[in-house]
C-alpha cells in the first residue's frame, strides 16, 4: 500500500484533471487509513455565491444514511427494545399495505436489507415538515403493493427505511432529526452532522448543480432537497466527510468511535456486514444489514451511494485495510466522479486493480428481453435495436408533488431518453458508451442491467440500480 | 437632499463601524433612485460578505406582506375587516373572554388592538402549515388585557388568527396566497418561504454581542415556522422589499411595471395608512393596517421592523417624501445601527426609530403609582425605587412557556435598568436597555395601588396586585 501522500496526490489528480471534462461543479474526497487522514476538495460548493468547496462544506448525504439509520436501529435491537425478526408492524402502528398480509410478514430485519418488497420507491411527500413529516409518508403505504413475497428477492428500499426511521421515532420519543443525533451524531461524535435542515444555513453547505442540457453550462440546483417524509431513507443529514471518518472508523473499530464511545457491540457491527441476502448478480452485490457488500480488488467493501438534488455521495469501509472512503459531487458527471475517486483510492490502498464484476463479452440483445417493465411510477421500455437494447425510462408522477420532485431530484435529465445498451454478458446489459473501467466503480455497476427469469409467482423483469422491475407487457 | 449611493454606501460603512456590529445592507428609494449598500459579514460562520442580494428573515415586516394580501380579499368583497373573525371561523375562541372574543373583527388584528393577552406566546406545535392549528386551544384560554378596539398593543398571535381566517376563507395557505397575489405580480425572484429555498442563494445568519465587543453566530436559523403569519419564514432582499415598498408609495401600481398592473387598489393601498388605532402613547404613534405609524407636525411615516435569531430588519415608507428605505443588521442589537441609518436617510421627521428624548427629570413626579407588579403572559415587569434613590429600577422577567426561546444566548436573561420621569405618566431609562437603545415606559389607567397600565417595547402590560420583590 502507497502512502497517504502519493494517496492525496492521486485524488487531487483526479479532481483537478478530470472535473472540467465530466461536468462536475464541485467535489470533496476523505479517505482515512489507520489514524491519518487525507481530505481534498475541488471547485464551487454554490454556483449562485460562488462559496468555494471546501474539506469543511457539509453536503446532503443522500441514502447513505441508510447506513447510520441500520446502526441506530441495531442499537435498539442491542437493548432488547426492538426484535429485528418481529413484525415491523409491531413497533410502527400506522403501518400497512393495500394487501394486510403482505404488510404481516414484513419484518424489521427485511427494512434494512431491502428485501420487503414495498413498490413505493420514488415517493417523497413534501407537504409536511417537521416531527410528522415521516408519517406523512407512512400514511401513503395503504394504497400500496409489494413486489414480491416479502423476504423473497431484493428492491432497493426507500419505504423500508422511513419505516426504520419511524420505528426510532416510536421508540425515543423523538422526530427522526433529532432521533438520529441522539442515537448516533453524539454517540459516534459525529460533531457537525445535522439531521434539523436549517441549521444548514449556519455554516458552509454545498448545494447541487446540474448541467443546463441546452447550453452545457453547469448550473446551481433549483431545490436544495427532497421532502423531510423521506428522512429515514435519506432526504435530509447534512454531514461533512470528517464526519463520516468518524462514523466509518467506529465501525472498523468494531463499533468503538474515534472519541471512545461504544456505539454499537462488535457482534453487530459483524452482523451488519454478513450477507442476508444475495441476489447472485454483479449489480447487486450480497446485501447486509444497511451495507451493500462489495466485492471489489480482492477484498470486501461495505459501502452504499446517496443521491440528493443534484448531488451524489459515496461511502465505503476497507476492513482488510483499515479504511475508509467518502465523497461527494454535483455537476452533470458526479456519479462518474465518485466512482474515480474511490476507485483510485480503493487501488492505492489495495495495491490492485478495480475491474469490471463480469468478464464483458459482447452479446446480442436477447429476444425475450424487448417489452416493458415496471415499479411504482417507473416504467422502462425496452427495445431491441440490431443487436443492441434501447432503454427509454418513462416517470408518471403518481402526483403534482412527486412531478415537482423529480424535476428538482436530476434536473436537465427529465424528458424520457432512449439509452442504447449493449450485451456483455448472457442476461447482462452495460450502458454503451460505458468502457470497461466504467463499469469497475460502485455506480458503475450499478448501472448494469440484467434480465432475470421468473420465479414461482415472481415474474420475469429487469433488475438495475438495485431495484427489480417486473416485466409487464 | 437625498443620498447618492456612493454616500448610502460610506453611511452603512460608518454605522457598522461605529456600532460594532457584524455587517448591514440596505435599499433606499430616494429622488427617484435606487441605492443599495452592503458591508460587514453576513455569516460569521463562514465569512461570507454582505452584498447588495444578501437574502435574510424579514421578521415581523410580514405584517405588512400579509395586510397587503388580506386587502385584496377585501377588495374581491370575500372579506369584511369588520364583521366578527367568527363568521369566518366559528370554531376559533380568540380569548377567554367569550363575549369579547365574538365582537373581534380583522381590523382588530391588524391594528392589534385587540386586547387579547397573547403576544410573544410560543407553543410547543407542529410546523407550519399544520402546526398554526396547535396555537388555537391555548389561545382561548388567554386573558384580556384590555378591551378591544381602544389602544394598540403590539399582538403577534393576532395574526396567526388572521392567517386562520385566510385559511378557512380561501381554503389555502398564506404562503401560497402571498406567492400568488403579491410576489409573483410583484416581479420578485429572491423572496422565499422556507430556508431549503433561501440556502440556494447568498443567505445572512443573525448573531449576538458576547463579551469584548465580539459577536458570537446565532445558534439557530429561525424562530418556529407555526408564526409564518407574525413573521418567522419570509426570507427576502432588500431589493425585493424595496420593490414591495415602492408599490405602497404608488398606491398598489407595480413599480416599473409601464402600465396599469396592480397588487391592490389605490383605496386598498392607502386605507392601509389611515391610522386607525393609536398606542397608549397618544395620536401620535400607532396603526393603520399592517403599517405602523408616526406622525409628527403633519407629517406621518409608515414603517415595520422585523426580529429574526439574532437580526434586525426594518421597512419604511414617506409617502411626503416619495421615500422608501429597507434594511437589515445581523445582530439582536441591530435598532441602534438602523436608527442611525433613518437620521441619515429620511429629510425631516418622525423618525420611528428615534431614542426617547430624556429631556428634564421630573423630580417633582412621586413615584408610587409607578411601583409594583405588572404582567402579561410572557413578561414580567417589576418596579421598585431605586436603592440609591434616583428614579426606579425596572425588571424585566421573561416568562417564557416553552423553551423555543431558550436556545437563544438573551432570551431568558433578566433585563435590569434604571429609569427617571419625565412626565407624571412616563418613565425613561437611563443608558441602554433594549438592544442596546433607550427605552420608554408609557403608564395608564391610574387606581388605587397605582397605574394598572405600563406600554413598553410596543406592548402593555397590567399591574398583577402582587408587591414587587424588593
């Protein structure tokens, strides 16, 4: 392994050489590595104030905190106040679903580890702020389905995770933005993370930018965040990356924090990064408890991604070597730019290369795969092109609110684009204009889109993103 | 003679020097002209300057935004200032007084002269929009403090009343209907409900004096959103407010707007500074609709000043001056600064900010029906003579009821100054005592243990029949 100098190097590299070119507004790296760390940060945290980046500039964490919301709810499984295989139900009372039985069998372990099932992924009220915001979102669920059997398969879950979060709300009495500081800003001595958004405005806070699709020119996002009803799965912390060292070095610890404050026992912090369930798919990774498991340069990197107006996170733990890695960026290119980052210091601290989680071989869309598929308010339509697959996502809100909220969420990125993609694999698909070492990253392989096979009363789909489209038509 | 920006500019740059205070901008509508002006920092977090488009909370000058809103229901016929808030709203009790409470009508919100005791009161509640609801058990439980429709007593929780009122009438919110009717025909682009919008651009933060003439950065943003009404979310430039005070001085026109546009009727727009209830002070002083007034030899000014964690904003309008000025400090002891700024600004009087002239004392005034206990459900007021026999000492007790107030470094202090007479019903304090100016305490009501009436900060209290603590 480099030292932590040719590290810094490497990550200023690549942020000084390649954000022009990707579009990227703004960018912060950290990366510890035993007891030193290394932070760099690049180009504008405002485009409106012109507020520079900095290595102290808090940004929205996006769904990373699915992570920290896992941690804290473990806590409470720790203290005998929560049984992770009982009923969610039990510990969140408004809850339900359009089929009751479905609702039954949703655990609280299948919250964290995205096996519910709940189809209600985009949904993210904004009307209500404050201490019943988180119900607000709740209060939607009996109008909707599940994908599958609960427990069955894997759709990314961001109903599963307001659900947690309700569930820390019940139990300390407490909204979520003050919930999560309690049971893990303090403890983990996380001293500038804020769940309260207006506190925001008390120190240097970056905001998303976009690229305008007709000019080209990056621009300031036109909303800060998405509504506070989705809280749980990650609409609101604001941290900066010392903070997330401190959060990533408890759990290398084996749940001690920097400051010496047991958080979690070892014996969940383990837990958390044992597979619970695996798709089998180098898109979807074995699934933990919050932690996506990474296979990645010959190790195991327990990490997820976040995504907020118009900015992206990433987050990811080295246990083999006593690492750990995060990032932001907004601008046209931030997924890619997350994806360099930790994959330059995923090298550097491995000493081997990051490459892509299949051996690409070129394949010709399959027959079969041309149709349409949906989730919620998503439906992809796929059509095959020679030997090509065209991918066009369609959005219908599922109301003005939802509509507001996916300009806000990816602005400039809204009208349905066919995507060409092309076969690498027998069921596997890459964007086309992805290489090789594109596909390496987290986001990367993220992209990659599979089709899988029915299964019992589970039909066939696509799965991409983590999330399982059945197919419809 | 008005001020040329340039000079605007070298005036802000001497008030924030000479006051200490951490930074200052300012519109001025003069002559014709517009001037801004900006110094200091307006985030002592992270150092960002002010500049011309600083956006930061307008405070209580949301007073003035919502009467302009509530005129235009007047004029569309769905609301009468002067039929009881209770045609509009059966269920909502504004006072214990039941009676009392079914002859209120608007105009006794928009004037506060209502004399409900309620001014000030937080409530633990939900936020806005919701949380506006949670404030209406608690306030059909408050006493009167005096009967309506006789003198001005600043009342903030009036307008969480008139906000219900909006709500039950139009079915939609003040936000919503301001956005509508007055920002967006207005031209507005920076004046925002929320901080998630207000982070997106240049935002100044409040602070407090600490010791050694420093100033410490706020600890909290903004007061709870359930007083969006009184004045706790409206995020806005001095540019837009000056463009929003402009259109006052044209009688409701839209300034530039090369045409006949309108936000309100020129009868709207000037029923709005027909002073229609005076504050315990005398004629003088006192209410239109929304727009508090002055008057000094013929002259009236019309002005609002808003109160954010930490900050001082204020408006002002000369209608015999064709006279518009906006401005904010990013500090709770921003009154003096500001003060300075309308003597530099406005040609002749009032100045509504101007300290109370001490002129003599009044060492012939026997100070007993001064002493004693007064109340009203937020504060505390004791007075007692002064140990070394000059004047009283005055207290003031915050009575907080839930401790939204108390994150902030004042808020729950003990005020303590001394005070002379300079009139048989008026009291003066010697040296500083609100934020950082004198103040004035205005007595009514003569009885038996005294007067049962003190005005001070914009507010009565009544004598409480309990010997002051001495």
């Amino acid at each position: 392994m480099s030292d932590l100098g040719t590290l810094r190097d490497r990550l200023t590299h690549v942020l000084e050489t390649r954000s022009a070119e990707l579009k990227v507004a703004g960018a912060v790296v950290a990366v510890s590595v035993g007891g030193e760390r290394v932070a760099v940060a690049h180009g504008s945290a405002n485009l409106n104030t012109g507020q520079p980046f900095t290595t102290d500039t808090g940004f929205l964490l996006g769904s990373v905190t699915k992570v920290l919301v896992t941690t804290a709810l473990l806590r409470l499984v720790e203290r005998g106040a929560v049984d992770l295989d009982a009923p969610a139900r039990r510990y969140v009372p408004e809850f339900t679903l359009a089929d009751p039985d479905a609702a039954a069998a949703v655990t609280v372990r299948m919250l964290v580890n995205h096996t519910n099932g709940i189809d209600s992924d985009g949904l993210c009220p904004t009307p209500v702020r404050g201490r019943d915001a988180s119900r607000s979102y709740t209060e939607h669920l009996p109008r909707m389905g599940v994908l599958f059997e609960p427990g069955t398969y894997l759709h990314y879950t961001n109903p599963g995770f307001v659900l947690a979060g309700r569930i820390l709300e019940e139990q300390t009495g407490l909204p979520f933005e003050l919930a999560i500081e309690r049971e893990l800003f303090e403890p983990c001595g996380m001293a500038d993370a804020t769940g309260v958004q207006t506190q925001a405005f008390l120190r240097r806070t970056a905001i998303g930018a976009y690229t305008d699709p007709e000019t080209g020119a990056l621009r300031a996002t036109p909303r800060f965040t998405l509504g506070e009803s989705l809280a749980g799965g990650g609409s609101t912390l604001i941290v900066t990356v010392d903070d997330l060292m401190a959060f990533g070095r408890m759990h290398l610890s084996g749940g001690i924090a920097p400051n010496g404050a047991r958080v979690l026992s070892t014996e969940w912090v383990d837990a958390m990064r044992t597979p619970t369930f695996d798709l089998g798919l180098p898109q979807g990774p074995p699934m933990g408890l919050g932690w996506w498991l990474f296979p990645v340069a010959g190790t195991t990197a327990p990490w997820h991604g976040g995504g907020s107006p118009n900015g992206v996170s990433s987050f990811g733990i080295l246990p083999e070597h006593d690492a750990v890695i995060a990032s932001f960026a907004t601008g046209g290119g931030r997924a890619v730019m997350n994806d360099l980052l930790h994959v330059a210091a995923v090298e550097e601290l491995t000493g081997r290369s990051v490459t892509a989680p299949i051996d690409v071989t070129p394949t010709p869309a399959h027959d079969a795969v041309a149709g349409e598929y949906r989730a919620f308010q998503t439906r992809i339509v796929a059509e095959k092109d020679g030997d090509a697959l065209v991918l066009t996502r369609h959005s219908e809100p599922y109301d003005e609110d939802h509509a507001a909220q996916s300009l806000a969420y990816a602005t400039g990125m809204t009208d349905p684009v066919p995507l060409p993609y092309r076969g690498v694999a027998p069921g596997q698909y890459a964007p086309a204009d992805a290489d090789e070492s594109a596909l390496g990253g987290f986001y990367g392989r993220m992209g990659l889109v599979a089709a899988v096979p029915a299964d019992g009363a589970r039909r066939a789909g696509l799965h991409t993103g983590f999330r399982y489209y059945p197919k419809t038509a | 003679m008005s001020l040329s920006p340039s000079e605007l500019q070298k005036e802000v740059d001497r008030i924030v020097e000479k006051h200490g205070v951490p930074g200052m901008v300012v519109a001025t509508w003069q002559g014709g002209v517009r001037a801004t002006a900006a110094a200091g920092v307006a985030n002592l977090n992270t150092g960002q300057p002010f500049a011309a488009d600083t956006g930061y909370l307008t405070g209580s000058i949301t007073k003035v935004w919502l009467s302009t809103l509530l005129m235009t229901f007047v004029e569309e016929g769905t609301l009468d200032l002067d039929l009881p808030l209770v045609a509009y709203a059966p269920e909502v009790q504004f006072g214990a007084d039941v009676e009392v409470a079914k002859t209120l009508t608007v105009r006794h919100l928009m004037n506060h002269s209502n004399g409900v005791d309620t001014s000030d009161l937080f409530v633990d509640s939900r936020e806005y929009p919701d949380g506006v609801e949670d404030y209406l058990p608690r306030i059909a439980a408050a006493p009167k403090l005096t009967e309506p429709g006789v003198v001005s007593s600043y009342n903030n929780i009036g307008w969480i009343v008139a906000e219900i009122v909006l709500r039950r009438l139009s079915g939609r919110t003040f936000h919503e209907l301001l956005q509508e009717r007055v920002i967006e025909p207005l031209g507005l682009r920076r004046t925002v409900f929320s901080p998630r919008e207000a982070i997106l651009h240049r935002t100044a933060i409040g602070s407090f004096p600490a010791a050694a003439g420093r100033h410490e950065p706020t600890p909290q943003f903004m007061y709870p959103s359930a007083w969006a009404a009184p004045g706790t979310t409206i995020v806005t430039t001095v540019d837009d407010t000056l463009t929003f005070l402009r259109m006052h001085l044209a009688d409701g026109l839209v300034p530039d707007g090369g045409g006949d546009a309108r936000v309100l009727s020129a009868a709207s727009a000037q029923a709005m500074r027909t002073p229609t209830s005076a504050d315990p002070t005398g004629p003088a002083s006192g209410f239109g609709l929304g727009w508090m007034y002055n008057e000094q030899d013929g002259r009236r000014v019309f002005s609002h000043g808003g109160g954010s964690p930490g900050g001082c904003a204020y408006a002002l309008v000369s209608p015999d001056d064709d006279l518009a000025l906006a401005a904010f400090v990013n500090s709770i002891a921003g009154m003096p600064p500001l003060a300075d700024l309308v003597d530099a600004v406005l040609p002749a009087g009032p100045s509504p900010l101007a300290p109370p002239v001490i002129g003599a004392v009044r060492t012939d005034v026997d100070l007993a029906p001064f002493l004693g206990r007064y109340q009203r459900v937020t504060q505390r007021v004791e007075i007692v003579p002064s140990p070394d026999g000059d004047g009283v000492l005055v207290r003031l007790v915050p009575l907080p009821d839930d401790l939204v107030g108390a994150t902030f470094p004042t808020m729950t202090d003990v005020k303590e100054f001394r005070a002379v007479p300079t009139a048989e019903d008026t009291l003066v304090s010697h040296g500083p005592a609100f934020a950082g100016s004198a103040t004035a305490l205005h007595f009514s009501e003569p009885g038996p243990d005294g007067y049962e009436l003190v005005y001070l900060g914009k507010r009565l209290a009544r004598r409480t029949g309990e010997a002051a603590a001495r």
